[in-house]
C-alpha cells in the first residue's frame, strides 16, 4: 500500500514515486475514474493537483493531494420517472 499522510484539514497526500501519473495514482487510492463520478471524481483529484499538470510523468517527490469524497447515502429514496 503507497504511504499516505494526513494534514491538518483532513486531506490526505502521497508522496509521489518516479514514473507516477495523476490517471495512475487515482486508480490506485479511487478504484476506477467513473467510481466516484467523473465530474466530481476525477475533476476535483486534478483540481486538488493543478500544480502537478505541466508534467504528464511525476519525476518523485511531489506531494498528490488526495482529496476525500462524499459517499451517496443508501438511504436515499429512489423517485420513479413521474414522481
């Protein structure tokens, strides 16, 4: 498991290793891109890494912001189409 550590707001960071790529490290802690939704997934994990955009492979060391994100709730109730 790739170390990770905490801040004081609560976001997670991983220390980047050579070789390393947004797309990659967001696979390894997230699961697949569209898990958590596109637009608020994989967008708000670039955003949160903006400064890391230039470079499409990280060269180590670079600290990846790994930003958590709000699980739907099971308990949502489901509307039907005309509802």
């Amino acid at each position: 498991m790739p170390q990770t550590t905490n801040t004081a707001n609560t976001t997670q960071t991983y220390l980047a290793k050579l070789g390393d790529r947004l797309d990659s490290i967001y696979a390894r802690f997230y699961g697949e891109i569209t898990l958590h939704s596109y637009e608020s997934g994989y967008n708000a994990f670039v955003l949160a890494n903006i400064h890391l955009i230039s470079n499409p492979v990280l060269q180590g060391g670079e600290r990846v912001y790994l930003p958590s994100f709000e699980s739907a709730s099971s308990t949502d109730e489901v509307l039907g189409i005309w509802e």
